[in-house]
C-alpha cells in the first residue's frame, strides 16, 4: 500500500466519527480551559469567587468521574449500539452546558458539573472505539494520530471563541458549548452509522452483570493495570495545563508587553488575539498547546511509528516534563511560548500512543470496554490534578494566598478576598499596606514567595512517571515477550 493513498483506507464513519469529536472538543475545552478562572475569578468580574481548594475539589473529584464511567458505558455502548446511547449523550450535554451557566453557588455548580460529566462518560469511549473499530493494523497509528488532531482542532477553536464571548458575558461561554453539541444530532442522525451490527435483547439487570463480569476481566489483566496506573503520572502533570496554569498565569505573568509586541508587528493580530484592555488572556496562551498539536500532531505520529509504543510514550513524557518545568520557572510569557512547545510534542508522542497500545491489546468483541478503561489513568489523574492544583498550589504559589501569609507576618491586618472585598480591591489595599507601588506588587511577591518553585513538583511527577515507564517496559513486558 502506497503511503499517499493511505487516507483512502479510512472508511466514512472514520471521518464522521472525528468531526463529532471536534465539535464535542470545541464544547468541552472552549468551556475547560477558562474553567478554573471562572471559579477562583472575582465576583465583580461576574465569576463565581471560590478559593483554589474549592477549585480543586470541584474540577478534581467531578471530572475523574468523568474518566472513571467510561469502563462502564464503554460496556453498554458495546451491547446497545453506539448511535443508541451517543443520542442519550448529546441530549445530556447540551442541557448541562446550558444549565450551568446559570447557577452561582458552589453545590449548584458541583452537581450540575456532575451531570455534564454523565454526558460526557456516555460520548468518549464510543468514539474512540469508532477509531479503533475502523481502523486495522496498516493505518492504526495514522489513524489515531489524525484522530487526536482532530480533538485539537476542537480544543483550538473552543478556547478562541470562549476568550471573546467572556469579555461579553460569562454566561455565553456556556450557551456556545450547549449550542455546538446540538450540531453533533445533525451528523448522528444523518451521517453516522453503527459499527456494532448486534445489540443484546437481554434485561437491563442481566446486561450490567455481564458489564460487571467484563470490567473484572479486565481488572484481572495485570498487566494493563500496573500501564494504567504509571500513566496516572503522566495526566496528573498534564492536566496542570488546565487546572493551574491559567491561574498562574493571570497572577505572575505579565503580558501587556507580548500584547504591545504583536500590536507593533500587527495591529490586526493584537486585536484578535488581545483583550480590549492591552492583555492577551491567558486562555490564548495556553492554547498554543493546541495550536502547535494541528500544526504537528500528523508528523509526529509519523515519526514515532519507528519507536514501540511504550518507548515513544516514554520519550514523549520526558519532553513534557522538561516543558512543564519551564512553564512555570518564569514568569516571561514570551518562555512559555516556548515550554508549550515542548510540552506539546512530549504529549503528540504520549497521547495517542496510550489509546493505540489499549485497543491493540482489547481482546475481540470488547474493544469499547477496553477503550473506556484506557480512560481510567485520565481519571486518577484529574483526581491528583485536583488536589496539586487545590491546596498544593495554594500553599506554594497562590498569590492571594501568599499574600495573606506576608500580611500575616507583617502583623497588618486586611480582610480576606471573598469576605466583601474584591480581588482587585484587595490587591490594592495590601499594596498600600505594604508601602509597594500598585503595579509593583506582583514583582515584589515573585521575588520574596518565590511561587515560581512549584515547577520542581510538576517536573518530578513527570520524570517518575518516565522512570516507571522504562521499567515496566524492561521488567513486565521484554521478559514476558521472551
């Protein structure tokens, strides 16, 4: 088989399969990645004002459900037929995007989140199945390469117009995601066709006993489990992409003067890219990890075919462990331009490459499931994401919270943020305390807290998982092989 012709083996539901992804994508992230400014944001900006401990507990716990449900509906897709339960999926998201943005209080957002959470538990592992079903042994790793270019298309474009409607309202950030869910009923109903051709006629009660049966089957796979679990490491320094650095960034960066740069090589760009107040969101910045995935995600997936799986999964979480580090030891936004960079490629190199080894190992007839389960070192590691980015990342480098802790020590007292005063107010009120220029106090707190150590965390999470990785290639799989 010629390499230029090898887009024509991929049949349509290929294609449909992806394009539903990138609009489930373009939902999921346009709403994601300004997630954790939306909670932790001031109340007069019109976010909910939570603390980063209320951050982590949130996004931590509800979205490990969300990885943790696909062993299970991966399962029931696998016995009712996809289009079955994606209808049910898109019916779920749709609403919870748009109910959403329209609760303030903490337990309101929670259980809402949760029930978005459902939804999307329902979607992923049929998609990824899809791939999986409709790809073969000539085409897999293009394939699965194309497929996460796709997911970063999506995840490109979410944040983009996410970054606009906020300015305007945060509340038509959700009614974007809701709106962009009900295009995937058009491609449901018109253009997807089920690849799984029998469904079970059994009772619910029966269907779920053989779910259960199947889910430990696999857990009986030790193997898979001890991947699983080392590939926990790998998302939990991964996931800070969303959880912490754009926090990070709206509090140590300043990016007026990248902003100025642009507006002087191109008035156009600056506008595009830029707030209305001279900034450039930090939601841009962190969707260079995406934009760089389009860019590369073909030629990398390409290039890692001459590696074994395992070994081009360990290559690409040591390049993310070097971007990571380099994320958050500066706070010159024209770095990270850079550190994603090498973040991304680490994770072009990772990524799909877990999915793949997965579905190749899935025994017939129970791809869906095995694919849900390749979801599961996602969800422990939003549940470590969540606790590193919550009350880890407040300790060490949350600039309220830092700046409690001098105001603290310098025996001045100042209302908290959250009690009735605004962030900004706040922020004003200690500079002033301290005797520190307004625009100089985040300066000040950079060269005295010293925020910028946490890099070391995010770095030794990575190369462990990297280490771990290695081993388990020498010690579980060679002498097996052998």
């Amino acid at each position: 088989m010629a390499k230029q012709n090898i887009f024509r083996t991929f049949p349509g539901t290929f294609w449909v399969a992806n394009t539903m992804e990138l609009f489930e994508r373009w939902a999921w992230y346009g709403f994601y990645m300004v997630l954790a400014l939306y909670l932790t944001g001031s109340t007069d900006t019109g976010a909910l004002g939570f603390t980063q401990e209320q951050k982590g507990n949130l996004m931590g716990p509800v979205t490990f459900l969300l990885y943790l449900l696909p062993i299970i509906t991966g399962s029931i897709a696998d016995r009712y037929g996809y289009k079955r339960v994606l209808l049910v999926a898109f019916l779920v998201l749709s609403s919870g995007y748009f109910l959403l943005g329209r609760v303030k209080s903490y337990w309101a957002f929670y259980f809402l989140f949760m029930y978005l959470a459902v939804g999307a538990a329902l979607f992923k592992p049929i998609i990824t199945a899809t791939v999986s079903r409709t790809t073969d042994d000539r085409n897999s790793s293009i394939g699965f390469g194309i497929f996460y270019m796709i997911v970063n298309i999506g995840a490109f474009i979410g944040p983009i117009v996410a970054s606009k409607l906020r300015i305007i309202s945060w509340q038509w950030v959700f009614n974007m995601s809701a709106f962009i869910i009900l295009v995937n009923f058009v491609l449901l109903l018109f253009f997807y066709k089920d690849p799984v051709k029998e469904k079970s006629g059994k009772p619910l009660v029966e269907s779920l006993k053989l779910i259960f049966r199947n889910v430990a089957t696999v857990l009986s796979d030790v193997r898979l489990i001890v991947f699983l679990l080392i590939i926990v490491g790998f998302w939990a320094m991964y996931l800070q992409l969303f959880y912490t650095l754009p926090v990070y960034i709206d509090q140590w960066m300043d990016t007026r003067p990248l902003y100025n740069w642009l507006y002087d090589l191109s008035p156009a760009i600056a506008a595009a890219i830029g707030t209305p107040s001279g900034t450039i969101a930090p939601e841009m910045l962190t969707n260079l990890d995406a934009f760089y995935i389009v860019l590369f995600q073909i030629a990398v997936s390409g290039f890692v075919t001459r590696f074994t799986p395992l070994r081009a999964m360990a290559n690409g979480i040591l390049l993310s462990s070097l971007g990571i580090g380099m994320m958050f030891a500066f706070n010159n936004p024209v770095y990270l331009i850079f550190s994603l960079l090498l973040f991304g490629l680490g994770e072009m190199a990772t990524s799909p490459k877990t999915q793949e080894y997965v579905g190749k190992i899935a025994p017939e007839g129970k791809t869906a499931l095995y694919m849900g389960f390749s979801y599961l070192p996602l969800a422990g590691g939003h549940i470590v994401a969540g606790v590193l980015s919550g009350s880890v990342y407040a300790d060490i480098a949350d600039k309220p919270t830092l700046l409690r802790k001098l105001l603290i020590d310098k025996g001045i007292q100042l209302p908290a943020p959250g009690d009735g005063l605004p962030l900004s107010d706040y922020y004003g009120a200690a500079a002033k305390a301290l005797n520190v220029a307004p625009d100089r106090l985040t300066a000040y707190l950079w060269e005295t807290a010293q925020p910028w150590k946490i890099w070391v965390l995010f770095t030794a999470i990575g190369l462990f998982t990297f280490i771990a990785l290695i081993l388990y290639n020498r010690l579980v799989i060679k002498p097996k092989l052998g």
